[in-house]
C-alpha cells in the first residue's frame, strides 16, 4: 500500500512516519523527544516561507554569543535547527557553494551545546543529547531527502557525500548494494 502524500493527511502524521522510517534505516535509536523534535522542525519548515539562510548562521550565532540567555536561546535553537535542517536535507546543494556541510555540522552541534548550558535541567537534556546526536539526526534527514522528498537518479551521489559527512554505516550499506565501495577521494589528480 502507498504511503500518503502530505496532502493526504496530516503533516505531523506524514513526518513521523518519514522520521520512523529513516530512523529505522540508519539505525538511530530513535527516542519520544528526538523524534518529535525532528518532526516538528519539518513541520516548521513545511510551513516557512524562505529566507532559511538570508543572513549568515555565524552572525546569527555570534548575536547569541553577545546577548543575555533570554535572548540567546531562541537565536542559538534558530542556528541549530537551521543548520541540521540544511545539512540533512541539502548536503547535496552545499557542495556547490563556499559553506561546505562540515561547516553547518559543527555550527549547528556547537549551537545546541550552547542551549545545553542554559535554562532549566529538562531543556538542557534534550538540548545535549541533540548537539550528541547530531550527526545521527543529519543522516535521518538525509534519508528522508534521498528516499521520500527529492529522490532522484542522483541518489547514489547524494548516498556517497552523506557518507563522507556522517560516515553512517546503513550509507555504506547502500552504497555497497550499488556496487560502490565508499571511501575517500583520491586527493591527487591523474
């Protein structure tokens, strides 16, 4: 049986089976907290109007730096949604610019550390298993790009450049079944 289209039923229902499904295929283990918080950040950007990198996330980031805590959470959650939300569904545009994904990687798990270390204990935890889990997340997100949202005959490209960020073992699986053997690129030119 197909699965339904997000217009078919509703948004949240619609993710947390993307969420679920991904979770279950990168093997993360997935938890209530992580996977709400996926599919809520899915759900935002379902419904955002653009300007996801108008302003760079590193002044974005250094306002949180300057800023009192009540003001640094939101902007620190903004860096780090931003950045997992990019790095997991887009890694493939990233290589065409001058941020590479490495960049969003670590800017968005140094974000979520940051809101670790403020508010109460609960938002902390999450918070900190978020920035620990990030990598795992990005991969999640990944396979949700690659599988469900912009699947495509680049998916065997988009399988390998996850891989060279996260190193996730369902990715050299896949890679694998294509008959790719993941590794690093040669840094020499024939």
């Amino acid at each position: 049986m197909a699965r339904p289209t997000i217009l078919e039923s509703h948004p949240t229902e619609f993710f947390r089976e993307l969420v679920r499904e991904a979770m279950a295929v990168q093997r993360v283990e997935p938890t209530e907290e992580t996977e709400f918080y996926l599919v809520t950040l899915l759900e935002q950007h379902l419904r955002s109007r653009g300007g996801l990198l108008d302003k760079p996330l590193a002044l974005t980031y250094l306002e949180a730096e300057a800023g009192a805590p009540a003001a640094s959470f939101p902007r620190y959650k903004l860096v780090g949604d931003t950045a997992l939300f990019v790095s997991g569904l887009f890694v493939d545009c990233l290589d065409r610019t001058v941020v590479q994904p490495g960049y969003y990687v670590d800017l968005g798990r140094l974000a979520y550390r940051r809101i670790a270390e403020l508010g109460v204990e609960r938002v902390r935890e999450m918070f900190a298993s978020l920035a620990l889990q990030f990598v795992d997340l990005v991969r999640v997100l990944g396979e949700i790009s690659a599988r469900e949202l912009f699947a495509s005959d680049r998916d065997t490209l988009r399988i390998y450049r996850r891989w060279l960020l996260t190193r996730g073992a369902a990715d050299a699986s896949e890679l694998i079944r294509r008959g790719i053997i993941p590794g690093e690129p040669s840094r020499f030119t024939h």
